[in-house]
C-alpha cells in the first residue's frame, strides 16, 4: 500500500505523541520482563488503535485483503546491488497448516521483487526451540508464549510493534486484544500473534439433547454456546450416561494436569500462582483452588461420569468421544479436523464455569530475529504472514483459532457447512480468557506438578486435598525463582563494600 506523503508525516507524528502518552500514564514504573496485563492492553488495544492505516481488512492495509508486503514502496529489504534479500521463516504444526503456509511462501517467492524466503519446517515446539536454543535461528520464526520469557531473556525478540505500525496493520479492532497481550512485554509488542486457541467443552450432540432435557424438567443453560455453570455440566453428564438416555460409558473429560484443571480454578475464583507479574509458587493450596479442586475431583475421580484411570489421557479421551463412550471433554481448535473425519456429531461450548467463566488455551505468535540480516525485509515477510489472505487458508484447514479477528469472523474459519455449528464458541470465549505469567521453567514446572496431579484423580483411597496441594505449591517454590532475603542482600552489599 503507498501512502500519502503528507498524510504519512502526520501519523507518524500521531503515533510518536501517542507513545509519549503511553509513557506519562506509565510513569516511571520500572521496565520488567513480566509487564501487567493492563500495560500491555493500554499499549496495544488503545494507544497503537489510533496508530493504523485506513485499510480494513485484518493486517492487509488493501480493501482485496492482499498482502501489503508485496507492493509495500517503503521497503528497502533489496540490497544496494538491487539483489534480493535472502530471508528464513521457521514453523511447525499440522501438516495442512504447513501446507498453507508453504503455499504462501510459495506466492511470496513469486511476486516479491525485495526478498525470497526459506521455509524451514520443524516437527514441533520442542524441535524448534532445540535449534533456537542451538543458536540456528530463522529471520522470522514461530514462537510459543510458553516460550517468551526465555526467548527475551536470551535477546531473540525485536519488538515488533512499530515495525507492524508503518505496515498500516491494524491493532485495534482487527486482533485479538488477548493474544496481543499474551505476547507484550516491556510496554511493547514483542511478536505478532497468529493462533489464539482457547479450551472449550466438546459434547456428543447425540447423547446430549439440552431441548429434550429441558422437557424432562433438568436445569440446562439458557444460552449453551456462551455460558453454563459446572453444575449444568455435571447434570448433562449424568443424562450421558444414564441406560435410559445416552447410555455412554462417561460423561466428561477433564485433563489431570495443571493446565486441565487451570480454568476451572480460574473460574472458581482462584489463582494459578502467588503473584501473577513475578510468581515464586503455585497457589494450589489456596482456600479458592482447595475449595474449586475438591469440586472437580469428584467429578473427575467418579466411575460413573469419567474415564477408567487406565484411559486418562487426551489421546484415550478422544478415541472414546470418536466411538460415543465418552459423552464430554476439554479439547482445543486442533482436534476439529479428526473429530470430522470420525463422523461422531458434536458441537462446542464454552469451560462451564464453578463461580465465573474462564478459560485458557495456547498462543502462539511469529517473532523477528533481532540479527536478521535484512530488517525491513523481515518486517515486510512479518506483514505478509498475519495477513488475511495468508490466514484465510491457514484458518481453512479446521486446525487453529486465528488471532486476526477478521478471519475469525469469516467463513473460512466458521465453516457454516462443517462440524462443530457454534464455532463461533472459539472467538467467543476469548472473553473469558486467562492469560498465565511469563516463565522460563514451565517446561520444568510441569513435568514435575503433573504427576502429582494425576495421582490425587488416579489414588483409589481419599485424598487429602489440602496436603496433597501444599507439596504441589511447595515443589514449585524449589523451580520459580525466590527472592532474595534481606540477609542475603546484606550479606551482599557487605562484601561489595569489603572489596
């Protein structure tokens, strides 16, 4: 998209007043690596709103929704020589995902007389960040928010922010305000989010009837697809599985891990962690999560609503959905295209919530090597990808929630013909999302809380909640980091004194 000269010089002007704005409401607050959420949605949902071209469609800046990178005149990625930039782009996924994106890159080759891009394709998140970590890093790569923390304390961010601003992509209306909060930092937008993929309830419409129930005199939801109390969910379980109903061997799902049972503590009025900007524990043992797990335990312990505790895992969980013994589970996005091919008839709600709604879910963004050898080159590919016409495809193959609202919104990702037919569920229950602190051991964290998870769903004898909790929140004190006490800090200042 060219601009007017004239009108160009003004909102740049515009956006540097509103930036000087942004840092006179923040004040003098120091610069931390774990921002707060409010910070990252003043900067993104409200001061960049106003910082963005008068184009319309979701990242695109052209009415057509046809990416701007390819026709953009302040690029300067070619080389002086008039040589193309040579660029790399790192990603992983499904294979109809990297399929669309290669197809992208494909056009991008084709058309783009200022760079030609190298797709580099890993098999997932943990290969990626092997050769990240390994120091094989692309221009542009695919990033996990899981994975933010550590990519900014090794310097492999460039905010990306302005970069995106002067490509005329539109923060305000056109992404998911979650999304770009998820990946904020530092009072800037560190990458540009691509996927946003909440939890939601999957439920066997065969089995579950709410009209049918509703008749019977049973306390359904007004409204499924925005709302519902676990309590509803706990009554639709029981109709599952009733000889006279549904007759499905369980009623509903729910991971035994701490991302399974994060959005019911959420929604239970609790806390994943002690503090949510610098945490040095988990909260598990917290009368709101003691009192949230004990009510799902019941539920997710129970013979008669839950799987065997020789099936408790996703992949169990869905094959019993495919086959109708299973008549609910939390899932994500991803397992629509499988769910399909199943022929088992399904539909999509909201987490049922204990007090409130919540939920949460996977965000994933693309980030810019900060030693990228072409700059504005890698800028204008960033552009590219997190337009709609790159997105519509990606959002077509039934895999992701994009965090381009615009495709959202489309059929490309509603899919009116196709299962599940309240998609819209997915962009709904954004609302209700809860985004986690940045970390560096989650990896570590999870791997060693999980387990322990699992065995207060697994035991056959009483659990203790309360106990069991406390060695959950005191294990995770030994892997967050702690802060220094006043000794220590004494002890420290005297010896820098002594030297």
């Amino acid at each position: 998209m060219v601009g007017v000269p004239g009108a160009r010089d003004d909102h740049v002007a515009g956006c540097r007043r509103a930036r000087a704005q942004e840092d006179t409401l923040v004040g003098a607050a120091p610069r931390r690596r774990r921002t707060t959420a409010a910070v990252a949605v003043l900067l993104t949902g409200l001061l960049l709103a106003g910082c963005t071209g008068t184009g319309g469609t979701g990242g695109s800046g052209d009415a057509d929704g046809s990416a701007s990178a390819l026709t953009s005149a302040s690029s300067s990625a070619s080389t002086a020589t008039g040589e193309r930039a040579e660029l790399t782009l790192g990603l992983w996924g499904a294979k109809p995902v990297v399929r669309a994106y290669r197809r992208a890159v494909q056009r991008y080759n084709a058309q783009s007389v200022l760079a030609h891009v190298t797709l580099t394709v890993w098999k997932d998140r943990e290969d990626a960040m092997s050769d990240i970590e390994a120091g094989d890093v692309p221009d542009i790569y695919l990033a996990s928010r899981r994975d933010l923390a550590w990519l900014l304390d090794h310097d492999l961010t460039k905010p990306v922010d302005e970069l995106l601003d002067e490509r005329f992509v539109d923060f305000g209306d056109d992404y998911s305000r979650d999304a770009l909060e998820a990946f904020s930092s530092d009072r800037r937008l560190q990458c540009m989010p691509t996927t946003v993929d909440p939890q939601v309830v999957y439920y066997n419409t065969d089995l579950i009837d709410f009209e049918e129930m509703a008749a019977k005199g049973k306390d359904v939801p007004s409204d499924p697809y925005t709302s519902w109390t676990f309590d509803q969910a706990l009554v639709a379980a029981r109709w599952a599985t009733s000889p006279r109903h549904g007759d499905a061997e369980a009623g509903i799902y729910i991971d035994p891990s701490l991302g399974g049972i994060a959005a019911f503590l959420y929604s239970g009025g609790g806390q994943l962690f002690d503090d949510e900007d610098s945490p040095t524990s988990l909260a598990l043992s917290s009368d709101s999560d003691v009192d949230a797990l004990e009510r799902i335990l019941k539920v997710m312990r129970s013979s008669r609503l839950s799987l065997p505790a020789d099936e408790e895992n996703q992949a169990d969980a869905v094959k019993a959905f495919e086959k109708g013994d299973l008549a609910m589970m939390v899932g994500t996005r991803s397992m629509v295209p499988e769910l399909r091919k199943s022929g088992v008839s399904f539909d999509v709600m909201p987490i049922p919530g204990l007090d409130s709604q919540a939920t949460v879910g996977e965000t994933q963004a693309f980030c810019l090597d900060p030693g990228t050898s072409s700059l504005a080159g890698s800028a204008d590919l960033l552009a590219y990808l997190v337009s709609d016409e790159v997105m519509r495809p990606v959002a077509a193959t039934g895999y992701v929630v994009p965090a381009n609202q615009s495709v959202a919104l489309s059929n490309s990702f509603v899919q009116k013909s196709q299962q599940p037919a309240h998609a819209s569920t997915f962009t709904y229950t954004l609302r209700h999302l809860k985004t986690a602190p940045l970390l560096t051991e989650w990896d570590e964290l999870l791997s060693s809380v999980n387990p322990l998870i699992e065995g207060m769903v697994t035991q056959t004898d009483k659990v203790d909640v309360p106990l069991q909790t406390s060695i959950i929140d005191s294990l995770s004190r030994e892997i967050l980091p702690q802060p220094e006490s006043s000794e220590e800090s004494s002890d420290g200042a005297s010896a820098g004194s002594d030297g």
